[in-house]
C-alpha cells in the first residue's frame, strides 16, 4: 500500500498511470486515488462461450459501445459486466 506522497511519486516517475487526473490535489488520498469514468462504456452481449480471446477475437461480436449523454445516469444491473 502507498501513502499519499508514494502515489504521487510514482505518479510523476511514470510507476503508475492513471490518468488524466482532473483535480489530483481532491483524488489522491492516503492509500488511495479516486478514479472518474467517462461516459463510454464497452457492454457485454449475453455470448455462449466460455472466455473470449481478446488477442484473437472480434470484441465487436460480444460487446456493445454504449455513449451515456452528458447529466445521464448509466444503470449496472446485478450480474452485467462492462469496460
């Protein structure tokens, strides 16, 4: 675990990429950074495989880009998973 003033050292060497930070001074909190989505999201289809290949396969074939408007909510439902 990384202290505040770790997080942003290996921020600033390039250990840890995580951005862009939009208010670093409000995110990077002791032990932790605050992520923020954007407002795209990769939506998995219910597929009958039992893995995919990202390398390999076709991401298009099992996912969805879905663009959430700007003041919009995007709802995860129980079991969905996203990217």
């Amino acid at each position: 675990m990384l202290s505040d003033r770790e997080i942003k050292a290996a921020l600033a060497e390039g250990r840890i990429d995580v951005g862009p930070l939009e208010y670093p001074d409000v995110q990077i909190q002791p032990a932790s950074i605050d992520l923020r989505l954007g407002n795209q999201f990769r939506v998995f289809k219910h597929a009958q495989r039992a893995f995919i290949d990202p390398l390999n396969d076709n991401l298009d074939e099992f996912t969805e880009i879905v663009t959430v408007p700007d003041g919009e909510a995007f709802i995860l439902h129980p079991g969905e998973f996203v990217l």
